[in-house]
C-alpha cells in the first residue's frame, strides 16, 4: 500500500507537468491567431496553435522563445523540462533496487523532488498565463490606437 502511495505522488507530479504543457500550447496558439489577426490578408498565415497538439516539451518551449519577450521564463521551463524529463522517465525505475522493491533513501530523495516540481509547475503555470495577458486584450478586442 506504501508503494502505491509514492506511484500516486509521481503521477500528481505528472498533472503539473502536463498543466504546463497545456498552457503552453494555449499561449501559442492565442499568439498565432493574434499574429494572424494583424496580419489579416496582407500575407497568408496559416499557422496555428493545432500545429503544436502533439509537440515535444522543449519544441513547445522554443516556440514559446520566438513569441515571448521574456528569457527568464523560457530558462526557467528549459530547466523545469529537465526535471520534467527526470521525473517522466526515470523517478520511479531511479528508487527501484535489485529486487524490484522501492529503495527507501532513493524515495525518499524522490518524494522531495516531486513536491519541488509540483510547486514550480504550479509558479509556471501562473507566470505563462500572466505573460499571455501582455497581448491577450489585442485579441479579443479591436486596437482603437488605429482608429484615428
């Protein structure tokens, strides 16, 4: 039954990761409508955010570079993927020893790191939706500087 506490714990942890996932890819696709906005028939633009439904973590933070002002959050999701990438691919086989069984000092360190990933998931998750609200405004309502 304790083992099945600590598998709990990893995949709570998950949610986190993927609740960032998902506010990156609807960071994206709000700045590719906005961009496809301004842009209108000027040019054809048909990128969209449907480009990145199935989009690795780190494409999705690099997409989010090259639509963001702000290096000191994409650094902070470069270093929240490796974590990430730690957590999905290795957190539970990393506290598993040579009988199958969860190795307590190993789960132990795990645990600690899964509550520090929960929080940061939680702070990025927030900080991305704050940094979507610089230009969400422009999408849902007209620029009235223009309308002199």
């Amino acid at each position: 039954m304790a083992d099945d506490c600590f598998y709990l714990k990893v995949a709570h942890a998950l949610t986190g990761c993927q609740l960032v996932e998902q506010e990156l890819k609807l960071y994206i696709s709000e700045a590719l409508e906005l961009a496809k906005k301004f842009v209108g028939d000027k040019i054809p633009f048909k990128y969209s955010g449907s480009d990145y439904e199935d989009s690795a973590l780190e494409t999705l933070i690099k997409t989010f570079k090259k639509l963001s002002n702000n290096p000191q959050l994409a650094n902070d999701l470069m270093a929240f993927k490796e974590e990430r990438n730690f957590l999905s691919h290795k957190s539970i086989t990393h506290c598993l020893d040579p009988d199958i069984e969860l190795s307590a000092p190993e789960r132990a360190e795990v645990e600690s790191r899964l509550i520090a990933i929960q929080a940061e998931a939680s702070r990025l998750r927030r900080a991305l939706h704050e940094e979507g609200n610089n230009f969400r405004g422009y999408l849902y309502f007209e620029d009235e500087s223009d309308a002199s």
